[in-house]
C-alpha cells in the first residue's frame, strides 16, 4: 500500500507554518513567526495577512525540503479554514487551493481549534509516544480561547465549557501590558513567576455557573491592585514584579484548574489532556502533573512546538479526515468564529 503524504498550512493568526506528516509520522514542521507585531502590543490584522503572503512560498518549500518530499508525492493538502483572522485565513485557503488544484489532488479543510487537539496524536516516530483513549477532556488554553473540550473521537468533539469573555492567553497579555512587559507577556509572566510568591496578592475570582470561564473580573482587580498600590508607592511594580507575576498566574491556573476538575469529576474522566498556546506554562503543565498524582488523572501535555500554532496539527487533522474521504470543495471559504461542535 502506498503512503499517505499530507501538506498541512496553518495561517490562521500571526504564524505562518507548513508540515508534512506521512501516514500520521511528522517529517517536517516549518513555522515563520511575525515580530512586527511586537511593537504594537498586538497582532495587527492587516500586517499579519501581508506578512503570510510573504512567507507562504519560502515556508511550503521548506517543509517539503526538510521532508525530502515532492510535491507530486502529496497525496492531499490541509489547511485551517478557521476561526481565525479572516485576511490571514484567506493567504493560507488561496494558497492550499491552488496548489491542490495544480497537483490535481484532494483538498481537506480543517477547524484550527479541532487540530489543536489532535495535535496529541502527532507522531514524531519516538518508540514511548502515549495517546489518550476517547472520550478524554481537553483544556485548550491559548490566546484566543479557553474551552473545555468533551472528544469523543477525531472528528467528534464537543466544547463544553467556555469563555464568556477574554482568553487565559488574552488575560496574561493584557495584564503584562499593563506592567510594561513585550507583547505576548505569557511567556515573560511564566518566567518570571519562577521567583516569585503566588500567595503574595489576592485577585479575584469568577463566580460563574457551569464550566464556563471568565477573565475580566481578574484582570479589572489586576488593575485595581496596581493602580492603588502605585500610588502609596511608584515603584510597586519593578519591586514586586516577581510576586505580582507568580500571584496572577496562581489565580489563572485556579481559575482554569477548578472547572477542569468539575468537569472531570461530573462525567467521571481520568484522561485529560491540554492544548494551545497557554500549554506551554510552566506552572499549568505542573498543575496537571499535580492533579494526575492527586487525582488518579492520566494527563496528556503535548511537547512545547506543539502548544503554539504549528502545521503539524493542521496536517495530522488532515490526514484523519483523509482516512475518511471526508474533502472540501473548492467553493468552500474561511469563517472567523469559533463553533461550539467541531
Ligand atoms: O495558541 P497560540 O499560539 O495562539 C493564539 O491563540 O494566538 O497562543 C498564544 C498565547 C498568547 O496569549 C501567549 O501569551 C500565551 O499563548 N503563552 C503563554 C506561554 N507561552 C505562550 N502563556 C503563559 N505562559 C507561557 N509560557
């Protein structure tokens, strides 16, 4: 039996990535990330679309270089069709489409949250590679979304717990904006955090039924904190940067934790995964690890090049819809918002 060989393209935010996985095995996973947004303390949408534009073709060819692969081997081409930012989608879409058309070859649509977590079915052809067994809950954490995930199967998934307004990621930025932090603050939060005391200030919490999340009551009370604790003394912030971080990533990680663990406990799942670019924090990965010994969970953490938006994900997604002759059309186009099935 031949191979099957799957071009994924991911184009949905502010990365521009390519991959080949070949009967579910990665061979290549190429991203090109967009530093000009860093100054503005935010994706600026219309510089993010000229931005893939210019890094798709370099990009493709790179994946299939590092791959070893021609393009007449592909056997079909992935893309995310959304959610996302339209004007990036749309580089991606038009890409993936003419490139199918031209190899006369199958054309798979993918939802970029559903590809986020399959990314823990990528294979990197490592003997000790562990799977979770559906159903499994999933807690996508990224800049654009806080959901808890019910997946019954690849292509079945439910979102039964959401934000009812900023993202996990949204939240950590936005409040590391307010501290003059880079953009995106996440990563400098979490380093930071590592000297810190997570009981040295106390942020609210949301009081919201269900397994749906809020963020903005924290990051008002982030605000509050700093602005009343700045006037008793300017320098509040570079003194207790440490603590401040730690106390506002404990408050996060609680928030997502607690509903998590309800939802675990209400329909009685021990496999439970995460995903997404807010995965990558140290102290999330450790609260799962600390919830698997005291729960009896078994967690699923996907490797670091996983977590943030990558084409590996959208190419192994493509390559389970492929099993299932499950293609697009040409006609079809890019959505922005976020579905509640996927
Ligand atoms: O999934 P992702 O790459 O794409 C978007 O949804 O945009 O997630 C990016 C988000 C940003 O908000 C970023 O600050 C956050 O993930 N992030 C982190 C860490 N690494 C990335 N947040 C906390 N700790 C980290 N180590």
């Amino acid at each position: 039996m031949s191979s099957t060989i799957i071009l994924g393209i991911e184009s949905s935010c502010d990365d521009t990535s390519a991959s080949v996985i070949c009967d579910g095995v990665m061979l290549s996973n190429v991203i090109a990330n967009q530093a000009i947004h860093s100054s503005y303390g935010g994706v600026v949408p219309e510089l993010a679309s000229r931005a893939h534009q210019l890094n798709i073709i370099p990009v493709v060819h790179e994946a299939l270089k590092r791959a070893g692969i021609e393009k007449h081997q592909l056997s079909a081409i992935a893309f995310t069709r959304g959610p996302g930012l339209l004007g990036s989608l749309l580089v991606g879409t038009s890409f993936a489409k003419g490139l199918a058309q031209s190899l006369q070859i199958p054309l798979v649509d993918v939802n970029h949250l559903q590809a986020h977590v399959l990314a823990h079915f990528i294979s990197e052809g490592k003997a000790d590679e562990q799977r979770p067994e559906f159903p499994f809950l999933c807690l996508l954490v990224s800049g654009g979304n806080s959901q808890i995930v019910l997946v019954k199967s690849y292509d079945n998934m439910e979102v039964i717990g959401q934000t009812i307004d900023d993202a996990a990621g949204e939240a950590f930025d936005k409040c590391a904006k307010v501290m003059g932090l880079p953009y995106p603050g996440g990563p400098h939060i979490d380093r930071l955090a590592k000297d810190g005391n997570a009981k040295a200030f106390v942020f609210n919490k949301p009081h919201i039924p269900d397994y749906n999340y809020s963020f903005s009551g924290l990051k008002t009370s982030f605000l509050y904190l700093l602005r009343d604790k700045t006037k008793e003394n300017p320098n509040f912030v570079e003194e207790n940067l440490n603590d401040i971080c730690a106390s506002l990533q404990a408050t996060v990680i609680d928030i997502l934790m607690n509903k998590l663990r309800k939802a675990a406990k209400d329909l009685n799942i021990k496999q439970v995964a995460v995903a997404g670019g807010v995965s990558a924090n140290t102290a999330l990965r450790q609260a799962f690890h600390d919830h698997a010994a005291k729960y009896n969970w078994e967690v699923f953490i996907p490797p670091f090049a996983f977590t943030t938006d990558n084409a590996a994900m959208i190419a192994i997604t493509g390559y389970f819809k492929y099993l299932k002759n499950d293609f697009c059309s040409i006609e079809k186009v890019p959505f922005s918002r976020v579905t509640n099935k996927f």
